[in-house]
C-alpha cells in the first residue's frame, strides 16, 4: 500500500502531466507576465485574490453585481466600499458578473474545495468554455499541502504559454462553501505573484 506522501506525489505528478505544465527552472522568464488580477470581489476565493494582489501592487480589476451585491454584503455599495477598483453589471445576478469576468481575462484561474465543485465554479468552467478562454483548475486536495512556492511556479509556467502582460481571472467557492477559500485564494495568488513579478 503506497503511503499518503507517496500518493499524494502522485497526483501532483498527474496533474502536471495532464495540464502541460513543467518545472520551474530558475530564469527570469516569468517577469511581467502578469499585468492585472480579476476577480468578482465575493467572499472568499475572489477577495483572496484581490488582497494578494493589493498587497504585491499589482492593479486589481473585476466586475461585480449591481449595487456591489456580495454574499456579506448585501445592501449597495456592497462590496464597492472596499473594492473600488471593481465595475458593477447592469444586473444584479452573479451568473452576469462571472461570464465578464471570464470574457474579459486572458485566462481564468479556478480553486475547488478538495475534490468538490459549487455551482459558481462549474458556471465559470463553463463559460471559459464558451468563450473559448484557457483556464487551470486547481483542487486544494492536491496543492494545499505541497509547497507553495513550487505550485505557484506550476502554474506560472501554464500561465506563460497564454503570454504576457496577462489579466488574469481568479474565481472559486465563496466563504460560505469553503471556510478556507479566502486563505487558500491569497496564499496561491500572493505565491504566485511572487513568481511573476
């Protein structure tokens, strides 16, 4: 029986494998490959990402639903009192907000909560699709555990075949689906620009 480490290598291994994605190999590559982070600004996974990108000075950009609706904070401004930089939608619903965001990124990072998927997460595969934008899927059951730093570089170099100069789109469970999807979205996004910048 092969032990829980040894499993675990082998899905990164896996995952590698079937996204195309290689190993980081130290040169300076990665430099300016991203240019803005995009995300919803709902809680958890999108605002986890906003902050990483706050905190790295990389602008921040997004559409929300009109009157900045968020699922703690529903009354408007919502969620534009904190997060100004983001553009509400003519509607209110969140299907609009995350097709807009999908549609106006270079390609769309998506987090999974260990193995399980939300109807917000399966909506954002499937207009990635629609719009024919590249996009990663990422389950914490298989990154959460591994370094940080070697994942971030993963999918920096999955990020590096879509360009330059990249908006990229990070979306995935709200707070209420995944009690760690604020952490998680910000550990991933801050390593990962740290790989970038």
């Amino acid at each position: 029986m092969r032990s829980e480490e040894e499993a675990h290598r082998i899905k990164c291994h896996a995952v590698t494998a079937q996204t195309g994605v290689g190993r980081y190999d130290g040169s300076d590559r990665y430099r300016h490959m991203i240019a803005t982070i995009r995300s919803g600004g709902q809680s958890g996974v999108d605002r986890g990402a906003l902050d990483a990108a706050r905190a790295a000075g990389i602008p921040v950009a997004g559409w929300c639903p009109a009157g900045g609706w968020a699922e703690d904070r529903s009354e408007p401004p919502g969620l534009l009192t904190d997060y100004p930089e983001l553009t509400e939608t003519p509607s209110s619903e969140t299907k609009q907000r995350t097709e807009w965001n999908v549609r106006d990124s270079d390609a769309t990072l998506i987090l999974t909560a260990m193995g399980g998927t939300s109807p917000g997460t399966d909506l954002t595969v499937g207009f990635a699709r629609h719009w024919q934008r590249p996009h990663l899927v990422l389950d914490a059951l298989v990154w959460r555990q591994s370094d940080m730093a070697v994942v971030a570089h993963d999918v920096s170099e999955w990020l590096r075949g879509q360009g330059s100069g990249l908006g990229v789109n990070v979306a995935g469970p709200r707070a209420s689906e995944w009690a760690r999807a604020y952490e998680s979205s910000y550990r991933l996004v801050a390593a990962l620009l740290d790989v970038g910048a």
